[in-house]
C-alpha cells in the first residue's frame, strides 16, 4: 500500500478491500471513499508486546486500523513527513514517529539497552528519548515524522555515523548502535543533547537524522 508524497507534511494512501493499514491517533487528515478507522488495542501485528513497547515509548493512545476502499490524508502536527519503503530489512523507529504504515508488516519492539547495555538505558534516562524501539519488518511503506526534515545517512563498514540521540529518527540494515559520552559525568549534569551523548551506529545500512533535536 504505497504512500504519495503530496508535500513535505502529508501524504496520501490507498486503501484496498482486503488490506489494512495502521496510523497514529489523529492523524488522519481527510479522506474519500468507504474508509473505516478503529482504534486498535492490541498492539497491531505485534500483539501485546507491540503495544507494551510502545506505552514503555511514551505513546499513550493507541494504533489506529485504517481499512475499506478508498484515499487517506496522512499528516500530524505540522511536522515532516518522511516516507520509507523497505523490501524485506527491519525498521527501527521511535514509536511516537510513526505516522502512518503497512499493515503487512510485522511489528515488534527492541530494549535500546540489549545493544547499548547500560549506557543505552542512559539514553532514556538523560535523553529524554523511549527505552523501546518499536521494529518494522517486510515489504511494505512506512511514513515517519520529525521536525524540520530529514536526512539519510549511509552507514558502512569502517564508517560509523554518529548522531545526536534527540535528532535520531530511524535506522535500518545490519547495524549496531552504542550510546557513549563526550564528557565526563561531571560535565554532563544539565546537558541532554550531543554535547554530552553521541549514538554510534556502526554495520551497513542507513540512519535517518531530523533537522531538529525537539522532541515530538
């Protein structure tokens, strides 16, 4: 179910009898056609670990299930919309970004802190950004927001990227992600941006960074 990309603040999906899709509450902008929109309570194809991860996220209200026949309007408070296609890798997204997506694809959560170990549940803490990583996998097209554009960065082999925790959006492909300080613990009393913490993502793939470092 393709997304078309209509600005850089909405886009547009079909829906087809037969196939569904998932979107955050309220973001559905207009539509046309014979369109319903339920709230979905169990956490989507993830089931309740999916919806576990994302309350442990930070997302209070839950998954809409988009269904029928007709056009959706995508959008949520003013901010960039990204759309990201996959064919077959895993999608790692903060769950308060997800705008809208398949619902082909299969969801699952992942604790930052089973790749960071202790300094991943430091960027929760200090951050202010979810311990939970809410995962998409398959063949299908995601939309995701952030504040002020976005930005794909490859990540290659020998080539870490390293992100400001707060502008991280997404990541995908074969990648390792490890939270280390810049400062000394002392110094970092007040500070939570990258001036205290840097998200080292090493492997091969891509990592999608915001113009921004607000949170949604």
């Amino acid at each position: 179910m393709p997304f078309r990309e209509i600005n850089s603040k909405m886009v547009e999906a079909t829906v087809a009898p037969g196939q569904r899709m998932f979107s955050q509450r309220g973001a559905m902008l207009a539509y046309t056609g014979d369109v319903t929109f339920t709230p979905n309570t169990a956490g989507g194809q993830g089931g309740v670990m999916a919806m576990l991860g994302r309350r442990a996220a930070g997302e209070a209200a839950p998954l809409m299930t988009v269904e029928g026949s007709g056009t959706v309007l995508f959008g949520h408070g003013g901010h960039h919309v990204q759309v990201i296609r996959l064919s077959g890798e895993t999608l790692y997204v903060e769950a308060d970004r997800l705008l809208a997506f398949d619902g082909t694809l299969e969801q699952g959560t992942m604790f930052m802190g089973s790749q960071g170990g202790v300094m991943g549940m430091v960027r929760g803490q200090v951050t202010g950004q979810g311990l939970f990583t809410t995962t998409l996998k398959g063949h299908g097209a995601v939309a995701v927001m952030a504040h002020g554009g976005v930005i794909e960065l490859p990540i290659t082999p020998g080539r870490p990227v390293h992100v400001d925790p707060q502008a991280y959006v997404a990541h995908h492909g074969d990648v390792r992600n490890k939270l280390s300080t810049a400062l000394g613990w002392r110094d970092m009393v007040g500070r939570g941006s990258g001036e205290a913490f840097q998200l080292e993502l090493s492997g091969s793939g891509a990592v999608y960074v915001q113009a921004s470092e607000e949170k949604l």
